[in-house]
C-alpha cells in the first residue's frame, strides 16, 4: 500500500485555486517537490523519487481538489468509473480543466519529462463528482471502443523517479468564455510550434505525396479503386468507397472486399470533394484525363435523383459470398445491380439501402456543389440542384431554429434521434453560401436562426453529439448516454467533427453578418476543436504525429483523415484574428494529412506498413490508413497501422485539400516549404 502525503506547500496564488494536493508514495518512498513559478498564472511542480530498490505498486497519482465547485470540466477522454483513466495514448493535448462563474484551474502534464521517458505509463483523471483531478502512472489495458481502465503490473526500477505537471489559473470571463486558450498557448509556444518550424511533421514540399495518391488510385491500383459505368444514359465514375490490403497487386493471396462496394457523398466520404481536387489537379497538369474523371464524379453527384428535394447519399452493388481457392470471400455482383441508399452509420439501421436521409449529408453535398460552381465551373446545374434541396431544407426547421438529423426514407419526415443537435451546422454553413449566391433574405434568415440557437444551446453545454458519436466505430453509450452527459466526468460523449462544423459556421455567419460575437464564440469552437490535435510529438507514437487529429472522447485514433478536412478553416481563423499559432497548426495539419502515406518520402511510416504487410512494394506507394492507433495500442512493429485505404477520406482526401488550400493561400505554402516547382500546361 502507498502512503499519501499532503504536505505540499502552495502559495498564496496556488491556494486560491486548489484546496488541497495529495500524492501517494511509491512503496515507502515520499516525494521531495519544488513548485517554480512561471508567472503570475503558472507554476511548474516537480517531484522526485528516491528508491532504494526496485517497486512494484500498480498505481501512483497525486489527486488536486480545486479551492471551488466547478460548473465546468473538460478532460480529453472520458472516465464512467473510478477504475478508468485517460491513458496517454490520449495524449493529444493533454489537459484536465475546470472552472465556475470566476476561477479558473488547468493542469498539464510535463511533456519534456514524457519525453526523457517514464518507467511507467501516465494517466489523467476527472471526477467531476468528487471534486477531484488526478495525474498518476499506472498500466492500462482498452475496453469497450475505446475506454482505458488500469490495469497491473507496474513496476519502478530503483533510482530517481521523476513526475511533473503544470498548473495553470485564471480569473474571469477571458478565461471562462475560453477555457481551452491559456493550454493551447502553453502547449504550442514550448512544443508544437518549435517542432513545426523546424518541419515536423513532414518537412519537404506536398506535390510529390499528390501524384502518389492519383498515381494509386489511376494506375497502379486502378483495376480495384475506379469504379466506372453508365447510369441513366450517362457516363459516371469514382474511386471506390474502400479497398483494402487483399486488393494489392503486390497480395499473394485471395481478393476479399472489406465492406459493400459503393460510393458515397456523405460528410466523411464524399467523392464530390476529392473530385474537385481531381479538377484542380487536371487544370494544373493540363491532363484532359484528369479533368474527365473529376467531370464523371460530378455527374455521379447530380444523378442522386431527388424526392421533394432530398437525395441519397450513397450508391451501391448488390454483394455476395464465393469461394475462392477454398476461402470465402466476399465480392461485389457489379454495378449492372446498382441501388440508392443512404450512410448505414446511423442509429436505425446497418443496411445502406433501408437507412434514412441524412440532413447533414444532403447540406456537405449540396455546399460541395455550390463550391464547385463558384471556384471551378459554373455548371448551372449545380446550382439548381442545391437550390431545390435549400428550399426543402427550410420546412424542416423546428420552432427554435434547429435542423434534424435524419428523415424516414419513406415518409421523409424527421426522426427524433438528435433532432436538436450540432449536425444543424453543416446546414447553417450551406444556407449562408446559398444566400450569398441566389442573395435570397430566407436562406440568410433560416441559417442565423439556427446558429443562434446551437450558439445558446450547444455551445455552452459541450453537447457534441453527431452521428459518429454514437453510430461509427465508437458506439459505447448509444443506449444510455445520447442528450446525457456522464455523470462522473460532468461531460458528454463529443465528437469534434461538429464542433468543426460549428466553428465553420460561425466564421461564415461573421463574415457575412460583421457581428463580432459569432467570431469570439468561433474561437472558443476552434480552441475545443484544437484540443483534439497533437501539440507535440510523443515519443511512443511511432509515426510523425503533430498537427494531427484524434476523434472523440472515446476512441483511439492519432493522424484522422479529417486534418485534411479542418486544415483550412484553421488557417482562415489565423489570418481573420492574426493569430500566428492558427496559422502553424493549420499548415501543420494539412503536412500531417499524408503522414500515414505509403510511400518513400515517409521512411518512418513507410518501415511500419512494411512490418504490417511486407509484401507491400513499388505498386502500392500512396496507401494511405485513415488514421492511427485507432484501437488504443501501437507499437514500433506495425501495431496501429491498419490495413484499408479509403480514397474520399485518406489519400484523395488529403490531396483535394492540399490543392485547394494551395489555390487559396499560396503564399503561406511557398513561405514554409510546402510547395516545389510544378509542372503544367494547357489541357490536352
């Protein structure tokens, strides 16, 4: 058993905020502290074990009881029992916070001492409940998808132990409006942007991992990603929602497709947008090729037929199961049995053909196209296409502003599953731009309704609840926690995809309103937002990782493919506020939108896939995992590399931002190194 000590001495400041500060021992050993002061708002803690002999305790922590009762509390991953943790693997931005109407409290653990390494794993805590944040060290193993509970065998070798942390205080709304501010700078000024500038996580230009990835998808593997055919009398075409590792040309073995095979416009997988990069990318290399693909993908977009306005989201095959070389795999029947259905990523059903529309889908595709016609073509169209759906948008506005989630696929009206939820944003965001583009007043009205209320209602609460909240990978707490918070961490299951939805939002409304709240209450969105990026490099994530995203509160993933999505909204908050830091982990995370890229230019990922899969080769550079360490677990022999690429949300993915963004801010890209000398000419 370890003892507790409860002798650290705070100052006056300190006291203020914290009430008391009790660390256990390690075996029979007490700590000796030094508290340094770094200001009048932060302090540096220390402590030191001095251990005679080798001990094995399963768990060390120091519990902080705040000086007040907070009213808010943010952790980066959720804690339902006292035997869960927040392992490090959640290191992202690490940070406990909490506060009421005028203190404020923030503890940070101390990345140079994780970085020098540590005997044995370290966790965070909150226990809203008890009033109590926690730093410990203890073994973790991953239950559910994904929650960390201890577990045992922690062992400390004899010498110095050491452990440390920050503490962070603050008074006043600067600090309550934005809670996550005063971390993010700590974490960015002493880690994340020293490591940028000297070119983490990718240090040369970006052109070369683009011809990678359309190389991939248009030649090497083109057999198994371009899905090419006649519908309706049209010629229509895309890459494939998913391959995976079977369907390389370098696989000794028998084909299996992983899922359905299909195509989507959807808010994660949407061909629509990597078509845009594929026009971006035609237009510059003068590929005529190119430009027809993109132009194909296009016409697949505005096949989707419309019931009242509404569309589907997915197109699909009819699969079925063979026997191959004495293995069942399972294989698509062709799209000569192709069918319309909707994202099977919902809470009613798994099969894309019954699932029910989804809003937010409906409002990415429709704002993709209105996108599309004002930066790349002005096919009339496109236009016509999202006013019809923007005008069906507006009779499924509830009293307070709310749009819902999803309609019945056969009576179209509205579900009651997160009928009031931040999925309203996406639809706030395509309203202004179909204001600015018809000039109508209603589609300008209808989308300040809405962001009024998600303002009021969403904001404040943390109530981050979308569709992959609950109905992805991650489905802990579908049946218990939707519209509730977990009692013990005083939070609710989020997803950081609509707080960038949200953040988006509220930066359009500005700019087209001149009303400076919704620009203050963006920042406040964009720094929750950042909380989920990695400010640094750990040394026990074994591929480059700054700039990149995790997920949600209770999931695993580092490097999410949707750093390519958030890249540029980041960059327009740094040059709207003159933030600098915005700047840097913009860019930051378009670099690492390739960094799970299969291909030379990526010596350390590339010796990871090769431990995964080593028949991989030549043929297969420009692969590209979604993401990594998605179960929670890694390690330096391919642990956390997976073994599927999905083009709308990977590689093409990433490429269609990095030309986008390239069209828009060229001069930061040349400025940091992110641009080499191009090629080009007039389409042949």
């Amino acid at each position: 058993m370890s003892n507790v000590n409860t002798n650290l001495k705070l100052d006056a400041g300190l006291s203020a905020f914290i009430a008391s500060l009790a660390i256990d021992s390690i075996g029979r050993t007490q700590p000796t502290s030094e508290i340094t002061r770094l200001g009048d708002n932060a302090a540096k803690v220390k402590l030191s074990f001095a251990l005679d002999e080798a001990v094995e305790q399963d768990d060390w922590q120091l519990g902080i009881t705040p000086a007040f009762r907070p009213t808010f509390h943010w952790a980066p991953h959720l804690t339902p029992t006292d035997n869960h943790i927040v392992d490090q693997h959640s290191f992202r931005s690490p940070a406990l916070i909490a506060h009421d109407a005028d203190r404020w409290l923030a503890v940070v653990p101390d990345l140079d001492m994780m970085l020098g390494g540590t005997p044995v794993r370290w966790y965070m805590d909150m226990n809203a409940r008890d009033n109590r944040l926690t730093l410990g060290m203890s073994r973790y193993q991953v239950t559910e998808h994904v929650l960390y509970e201890k577990d045992s065998g922690a062992a400390y070798p004899q010498g110095t132990v050491e452990f440390g942390f920050y503490v962070l205080t603050g008074e006043g709304e600067a600090y309550t409006d934005n809670p996550w501010r005063p971390v993010l700078e700590l974490l960015w000024n002493r880690w994340g942007s020293p490591l940028f500038r000297q070119g983490e996580p990718v240090g040369h230009p970006l052109e070369p991992y683009v011809d990678h990835a359309y190389n991939w998808a248009f030649n090497t593997w083109k057999d198994a990603v371009w899905q090419q055919f006649e519908l309706d009398g049209r010629t229509v075409g895309a890459p494939v929602f998913i391959v995976n590792v079977t369907q390389s040309p370098n696989y000794p073995g028998v084909v299996n497709e992983r899922e359905f095979r299909s195509v989507w416009n959807q808010a994660w997988f949407s061909s629509l947008r990597s078509a845009s990069g594929m026009y971006r990318y035609g237009q510059e290399k003068g590929s005529r090729e190119d430009l027809e693909r993109a132009r194909m993908a296009k016409e697949l977009a505005l096949s989707a037929p419309q019931r009242e306005g509404f569309f589907p989201a997915v197109i699909a095959t009819e699969m079925e199961r063979i026997v191959v070389e004495g293995k069942t795999v399972n294989r698509s029947k062709g799209w000569g049995t192709a069918f319309w259905g909707n994202s099977n990523r919902n809470p009613v059903t798994r099969d894309s053909r019954e699932a029910p529309y989804h809003v937010l889908d409906m409002s990415f595709t429709s704002l993709l196209m209105l996108r599309w016609y004002e930066e790349l073509e002005k096919d009339e169209r496109l236009l016509a296409y999202a006013v019809r759906y923007g005008d069906a948008l507006l009779g499924l506005q509830d009293e307070r502003g709310f749009f819902p989630a999803w309609l019945d696929p056969n009576t179209l009206k509205p579900l009651a599953v997160l009928a009031d939820s931040p999925e309203t944003s996406m639809s706030v965001t395509f309203l202004l731009k179909l204001h600015e583009m018809t000039g109508s007043e209603t589609y300008l009205t209808a989308a300040l309704n809405a962001m009024d209320v998600v303002a009021e209602e969403i904001v404040p609460a943390g109530r981050w609840e979308d569709f992959e909240t609950y109905w992805s990978c991650s489905s802990y707490g579908s049946g218990h926690l939707v519209d509730r918070k977990v009692e013990r961490n005083n939070m609710y299951k989020q997803c950081n995809f609509s707080i960038f939805w949200t953040a988006e939002a509220l930066l359009a409304a500005y700019r087209l309103t001149g009303d400076s709240r919704y620009l203050r209450l963006g920042e406040r969105c964009l720094d929750e937002l950042l909380m989920s990026q990695a400010s640094w490099q750990p040394s026990y994530i074994y591929v480059s990782a700054l700039g990149g995203f995790g997920v949600m509160n209770c999931d695993g993933e580092w490097n999410d493919a949707r750093q390519s999505l958030f890249a540029e909204l980041i960059i327009e908050y740094g040059k709207q506020t003159g933030r600098q830091e915005y700047i840097e982990r913009g860019l930051a995370a378009l670099r690492c939108a390739f960094v799970m890229m299969y291909c030379p230019e990526n010596p350390t990922t590339q010796a990871q896939w090769e431990q995964a899969h080593p028949f991989f080769g030549r043929e297969d550079y420009g692969f590209m995992m979604e993401n990594y360490g998605h179960d929670g677990v890694v390690n330096d022999h391919g642990l956390g590399i997976g073994e599927f690429t999905i083009f709308d949300w990977g590689n093409g993915a990433a490429a269609e931002s990095f030309l986008r963004i390239r069209d828009h801010h060229r001069e930061l890209l040349e400025q940091h190194g992110m641009i080499g000398q191009t090629t080009g000419g007039e389409v042949r």
